[in-house]
C-alpha cells in the first residue's frame, strides 16, 4: 500500500463557507487519523470564475483553523502544460477528439434524434464530432472530449456504500479542455491527483456524481484510483446546499473553535476542547475510531 496522502482542493471562486469547512476538516482528520500526509491545491483552471485574492483568504481560514498543509499549495493555472500533455497523449491514442458543437448544436442534434437528454441542466454529448462519425466536418475544434466506452463503472464510497454510473449513457464523452482555451476540472484533479500519489479523496457529497468520470479517465491514463469518501452537505433553511454561487457566507474564523464546532456537527462527532490543537487531537481520535480502522481493515484483507 503506498502512503497515504489526502488532499483538500478548493476552486479560489470566494471564502470557504461552513459546507466547505466540512470537506476541509474531513479531509484533515482522515489524513491525521491514517498517520497520512495532507495537501492543499488551489484549484484555479477555471480562470474566468476566480476571485483574486480567494487563495489567500481560504489558506488564512484553514489556518486559523489549525488545518495546515504539509506542503506549500499547489496551483492548478501553474500546471497547464502537464494537462497539455495528458490531452496530447489522449489524442495520439485515439482516446480523445476536438469538438466543435456548441450547446445549441447539441440541443438541435438530440431534437433530430427525437429525445432530450437533459442532465443537471447539462446534456449527454451525443458524439456527433467522434471521428468515426465524420470529425469537425470543416467546423473549427471549440473543446475536446474523452471517447467514453459503454459499460457501468462501479466504485466503493466508504460512507456512501456501493456506487455505479453507466457514464457513456448518462454524460457521454466529456469535455476534456473547453471552448475558452481552460482545462475542464476532470482533467486537471485526475492529472494532480496522479502527479501528487493522492490515494484517499475526501470531498463534499456534491462531487460524489464526478467520480466515475474520474475513475474513467484514471484508467485511460494509467492512474491508480484512490479511495474516495463524499462528507455530507450543509443545507440552508430553504434545503439547498450551501454554496458560493447561491450566496453563502464566508465563513467566519475569527472564532475557529465555533467554526469547528458545527463543521463537526455535520459531521456526528462530539468533541469539547479549550483550544483548537486539543480540539483537533480530540476530533482526529474520533475519526480514526469512525473511518480509520474499518477502512484500514478492510482494505488489509486479502480480496
Ligand atoms: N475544486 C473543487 C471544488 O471546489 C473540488 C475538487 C475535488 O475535491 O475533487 O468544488
């Protein structure tokens, strides 16, 4: 078994609110509670939705937290090449292909096919630039995408429990780099996530939907894949996940204890400490009690 290393990679797009706090903290504790290491990559390919400055205000509140990384952080727009390169080895192996359909080009093939495929409000890429079927056809690339196999992709989330997602039928072939010129997010946390051997993933239940694209793209790159768990969300009074675009407010870590406190909450553990390193210390044996040994056990079984 390599090392472990677990990582918390936030999108600098405003301050870490008390849903984000969560993943954080997760991620911290399980890493301290498998005697792992711990990262923090600053996940800013999306370029045009960052907020200058958010970097620096979401590694100030983990710290005020007491959540400091092992390494200095990594930036994702520092890393464009190595994306390059996974794209271009794709590519030479027949695995990914330029794409020229807009949203409005897909919305009007899938009405001459007869069905709509809405998904999140995205819709399945109905492989109409798959170079089988014709390429660009003398259109201009806009994005690339990954050529998806069909077949169920099934993976284990050690709070969630057995997962499975057919993801040729439910997303098809996803966009690799977009239409701006920015690396898609799937690329880039599969390609860290690779270049930095992280092998336990702790993130929020919203990204749990990505996991199997990941694991395909894994696989198409020779990655191993981690072990994943997805931490429960927090909602707010209406029932909606909390989140930067729907307004939540910036944590506030002036008082970190209190900020920790209902990040533990969501997260049913009951720790009571004065200060926030015997708070941490409380938290993480509590976690290992939880997640660590079954998760150890489990996997030091023979299969
Ligand atoms: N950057 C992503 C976000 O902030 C998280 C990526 C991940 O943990 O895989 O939503």
């Amino acid at each position: 078994m390599p090392r472990y290393v677990g990582r918390f990679a936030p999108s600098p797009t405003g301050a870490l609110h008390a849903g984000s706090l969560v993943a954080a903290l997760a991620s911290w504790l399980d890493a301290r509670a498998h005697g792992g290491r711990w990262l923090v990559r600053i996940e800013d390919v999306d370029a045009p939705r960052c907020v200058p400055g958010a970097d620096r205000l979401i590694l100030r509140q983990l710290a005020d937290c007491g959540l400091l990384p092992d390494e200095p952080p990594l930036y994702q727009s520092t890393r464009g090449a190595l994306y390059q390169q996974a794209l271009d080895d794709l590519a030479s192996r027949g695995l990914a292909y330029p794409c020229g359909c807009s949203r409005k080009a897909i919305e009007s093939e899938w009405q001459r096919l007869g069905r709509v495929k809405p998904r999140h409000g995205e819709l399945v890429y109905p492989g109409t630039c798959r170079p089988e079927r014709g390429g660009l056809q003398g259109r201009a690339a806009r994005a690339w995408r990954l050529r998806v196999e069909p077949g169920v992709v099934h993976w284990n989330d050690r709070r969630l429990g057995p997962q499975s997602q057919d993801v040729a039928a439910e997303v098809g072939d996803f966009v690799l780099r977009r239409a701006d010129g920015c690396y898609a997010y799937q690329l880039a946390v599969v390609v860290d996530d690779g270049a930095q051997g992280v092998t336990h993933i702790v993130r929020g239940e919203d990204l749990a939907d990505n996991t199997a694209r990941q694991i395909v793209l894994q696989r198409q790159l020779g990655l191993p894949t981690p072990q994943y768990l997805h931490t429960p969300l927090v909602r707010d009074a209406h029932g909606e996940k909390l989140s930067k675009q729907t307004g939540a407010q910036p944590l506030d870590t002036g008082n970190a204890l209190a900020a920790l406190a209902a990040a533990a909450a969501v997260l049913e553990l009951d720790v009571s400490a004065p200060t926030v390193g015997d708070w941490l210390a409380q938290a993480t044996q509590q976690w290992a009690a939880r997640w660590a040994r079954p998760a150890m056990a489990a996997s030091d079984s023979p299969a």
